[in-house]
C-alpha cells in the first residue's frame, strides 16, 4: 500500500503497527516477531494488519525505509543545523553520541542489518544505497566543515564503519568507546 493513497487514518494506523513492530524486534528479534504479535499489540486484527502489510518482509522493507531515513534526516540536521558555529571535531563527536547513544534505535538498526546480512537480499541492497548516500552525505560535509582536508572519501568510509562499530561495542556494553577521539582523528587534515 502506497502512503500516498493513505487517509490520515490509515496513515496513524500504519504508524502505529510500525511503532508496535519496532518496540517487538528490539524486545524478541526479527525471527521471533510475528505478524500476530504485531497485531495483538497494536490491537488489530491479523486481517487489518494484511491490509497494509501483505507479507512480514514488506513490514520490514518498510520498517528499514523508515529507519533509515530517520537516521539520515537526523544525520543531516546535526551536520547542517544542530552544530553550526561548532568545529568539525566537536560536529563530529555529537554525531557520534547521537548514533551510538540512542540505544533503541541502535538495536533496530543491528537487528535490521544481521537481516540483510543473513540472506535478505532485497534487504541488504536497500542498506547498501543507504550508505552510499550516507557517504555522499559525508564527504560534502568534511569538505564544507574543514577546506582543504585531505583523504575525504576514507575519512567518509572510516565514520560509517565506526558509528556501526561503536554502536556493537556500546551495546555491548563497552563503557569507554573514544567517540570524542575519534572524531579529533578523523578531522586532522593529514597529509
């Protein structure tokens, strides 16, 4: 179903099972949530709920779509508005706490990612343009935030794989992850 076509009410009550389906996957997994569990929780009928999703993968292709747009928009937002006026290691380090530190929203995004990465394959194409984009996004920001800075697209690369690194580690329960000395690092204009 198309959010296009949806009426305002239609529209909440896919919010709704989206928001019941997030809360379920952080509690069970993926493997363990099922349609009747996001039903009863939303308390909907299994009919209602086919209604707007046919399938579990299409609730979680659109659960992922949604997700992944959240943190892009809030990736955005720091970079362009939240942090103006602030240097770029420090811009860098509140991305970093914001990412690693929502701690919900960090394990959707793992148990979304071992999806993809477990045979998903639409899933895992849907990740994979996510952070092409998110690389995009960040290599315009490095250059913006620091002129003349060397080994942009690295230093892109080199973010995404440590937010998704810091995030296993925080959920971990590793305590002493050096977000604000990572972000030192990865704004010194090395040559």
């Amino acid at each position: 179903m198309n959010d296009r076509k949806l009426t305002a009410k239609q529209a909440k009550s896919r919010q709704k099972i989206i928001d019941a389906a997030s809360r379920l996957i952080v509690e069970k997994g993926i493997e363990n949530t099922s349609l009747a569990d996001i039903a009863r929780e939303t308390d909907i009928s299994k009919g209602t709920l086919y209604y707007y999703y046919a399938s579990k993968d299409d609730l979680i292709f659109d659960l992922t779509e949604r997700h992944m747009s959240r943190i892009t928009s809030d990736l955005l937002n720091l970079i362009a508005n939240g942090t103006e006026g602030v240097d770029a290691t420090s811009t860098l380090t509140i991305v970093y706490e914001t990412l690693v530190n929502a701690e919900t929203r960090s394990r959707l995004h793992l148990y979304l990612v071992r999806e993809a990465l477990t045979g998903n394959e639409i899933l895992r194409k849907r990740f994979l343009r996510k952070y092409q984009q998110w690389q995009s996004m960040l290599e315009d920001s490095i250059q913006k935030l620091i002129p003349g800075i060397t080994n942009v697209k690295m230093k892109a690369q080199l973010i995404i794989a440590s937010i998704d690194g810091y995030i296993i580690q925080s959920m971990l329960g590793n305590t002493d992850v050096p977000l604000a000395e990572t972000a030192e690092l990865l704004t010194k204009n090395n040559q």
